[in-house]
C-alpha cells in the first residue's frame, strides 16, 4: 500500500461543510486545478480554516474513515464565507506531487478543516471519489538492478528508461539512485542512505533508453537495509521520485563495504537532500583532500559524469555544476560557455581536467 507523504487527516464525526454540485480537478505537469462548490452546514465553519487536498488511493474510500493513499497536493482556502455556494464554483491551483511508479489510482478531493499551526493534518468533512482511475505519465524504470557490492563500486543497470509524455514533452534531468533505506519503498517520502548514483540528462516525450549499463562509485551503509533503485527527476525547483525497484533480497554490508554514513532524508525537496545524483551526499561523508587527489587522475566527462564527480574539479561551484548538468549534452567543450556562470577564462582553467564524453 502506498504510504502517505505528508500526515494523515482523520475523519470527523458531525459535518461542518460539504462539497456542493461540483468539484473536480485537472493537471498541468507538476500542478493541478482543483475546482469545488460548497455548501456551509452550520455557521461553526466560519471558526475553522480550510483546505482543499487531492489524494491518490489504491482503491476507493466508502467514507472519510478509509481514506488511504497519498497525498498528491494540497492547498489553503480562503475563509468559507467568501466562496461557500452550492451552485458557484471556486478554483485555486497547487503543486502536485504525482506517485511514483506505474500504477493506476482512485483520485479523491477532500475538504478538510485544518488543524492550528498545521498545512496539512486536519479533520476531514467531505470526500469526492472519482470513478476513473487515473495513470500519471511519468519517466520509467524497466528492468532496473545492480550487481556487485562488495568493491566499493557496484554496477547499474536498466533493461530500459521511457518517457510516455506526448513528443514535445522533454521530462528534466533524470537520475537514477541506489538508496537503502530501512524497509521496502512504496513511495512518498522517505529517509535512507544514499550509496550510488548517475545523472542521465534529459529525455524526449516518447523517447526510450535501451540497454543501460552504468559502472558507479557506492557508499554502501554500515547496516542491514533494503536496497531500492529509484528514477528520479529534476521538475526545475526540485527532484522528484518518479519510478522505483525494490531489490529483491535484504542487503547485508559486507566487513570491507561497511561504511559510516548519516542518513539523509529524500522529502523530494531539494536536490541537496535527495539527488544530486545521489553522489553529493556521498562526497560529502568523504575526506576533501582524498576526493581531490583522486579526481586529478583523469579527466571528467561533462555529459556523464555524476555530480560528486564534477564538483571535485577545483574552481567549479555546486550551483555551476548543477547547471552544466541541467544544460546536457553538450557537443564541444567551448559549449560550456553557454552557462551561466561559465566564461572564457574559467573554462580556459578548468578545460585540462574535463572530456566531452
């Protein structure tokens, strides 16, 4: 069952305010539309604040009671007395945080009376459930795994990356992300340790990559945990988990793997947190003299190489690294002018360390 990503709301015994004729709700890439019309019930409504959430549930809710799932958006509504008429409809968008994975879902608007000094627990008092199911069109994960552990490096691998969206629809920077986390991941947020990572770049609508063979540095974690390979993508404020695989066996780190490392939590916010090709975080926990030393053996690829890998390149920033990735793929070296923040002299500095490919 998917979990909630942010806290569950409870039902309430005695209705203050209800749905009225109509409600709904429409998407538009990472936001969403939600329309309603509302009836006041009694005039202790006017005591509460209010907000509308939209849920994705595995199956259909027969009251406020079962409501289970998770919680793909949610916003505040202006006092009820402004916009409560059963026949007038209201509307106000919000960010939408669509489920990972490929599934289909019973969508369900709640109108909630929120609790104080909290965004989204509350006490429900109205349920619309929605008879289609709803399918997001998001990046995929196909065939995902890795092999080896025990090195210090593990190898990724996927049978295939799709993305469904229409042919115009290019998706953001994508990465894929071997976390380990304490139990099986079935989306929403999560708190693990971030072991390996590669960042793609970007992918067309109706675009696929076949055949997906990624050797990578790993932190492994310095306990039991459950491995899960994670397609991730930058929406242009942050990553977001848009298609999982749970490996199959418990991960037992092995003596010379063992590796301390404080674990991160990934609430699909900032890419400090959770991607960064998941390999910042891992840099982070390593000595920067080491990583220096080590990174002056070769060259860097700009249009594969993961963030931790750039970053180790003296005289290019985080902010700088996170847009030449954003900017992939690049056809010269001198195209990397055309970032911001990249002039002529900084990239006559750095150039003797980097590679096209």
């Amino acid at each position: 069952m998917t979990t909630p990503s942010l806290p569950t709301v409870t039902a309430h015994s005695a209705a203050l305010a209800t749905f009225g004729a109509s409600h709904g709700y429409r998407f538009n890439a990472d936001h969403v539309a939600l329309t309603a019309s509302f009836n006041i019930r009694t005039p202790a409504a006017h005591q509460r604040t209010w907000a509308l959430q939209l849920w994705a549930c595995p199956s259909a809710p027969a009251t406020p009671a079962e409501l289970q799932g998770q919680l793909v958006a949610s916003v505040s509504l202006p006092p009820l007395a402004e916009i409560a008429d059963p026949v007038e409809t209201f509307t106000v968008n919000a960010v939408a945080i669509p489920p990972a994975g490929q599934g289909d879902h019973t969508m369900v608007l709640a109108l909630v009376a929120v609790a104080a000094n909290e965004r989204t627990a509350g006490e429900i008092h109205d349920l619309a459930v929605y008879p289609r199911r709803e399918i997001f069109a998001l990046p995929r994960l196909v065939d995902g795994n890795i092999t080896g552990s025990a090195t210090g490096q593990v190898v990724i691998t996927a049978g295939a990356i799709e993305n469904p969206r229409d042919a115009g629809n290019t998706s953001g920077t994508l990465s894929l992300e071997l976390w380990a986390l304490n139990a099986a991941y079935n989306g929403g947020d999560f708190t693990g340790w971030p072991a390996a990572g590669i960042v793609l770049g970007t992918l067309a609508g109706q675009a696929r990559l076949t055949g997906l063979n990624f050797p990578v540095n790993a932190t492994l974690p310095r306990e039991n945990s459950r491995l899960v390979l994670m397609l991730r993508e930058w929406n242009g404020t942050r990553y977001l988990t848009r298609d999982y695989t749970n490996l199959s066996d418990i991960f037992v780190a092995p003596v010379a793997a063992v590796t301390d490392i404080a674990p991160a939590a990934a609430a699909d916010a900032a890419p400090a947190t959770a991607s960064i090709a998941a390999t910042a975080a891992i840099a982070a926990a390593k000595p920067a003299k080491k990583t220096r030393k080590s990174s002056r053996t070769a060259t860097v690829a700009i249009n594969t190489a993961s963030e931790s890998e750039l970053i180790a390149v003296k005289g290019l920033s985080l902010s700088l690294v996170q847009a030449i990735i954003a900017g992939r793929p690049y056809a010269k070296l001198d195209d990397l002018v055309k970032v911001k923040g990249v002039g002529p002299k900084l990239l006559a500095k750095v150039r003797s360390r980097l590679r096209l490919n």
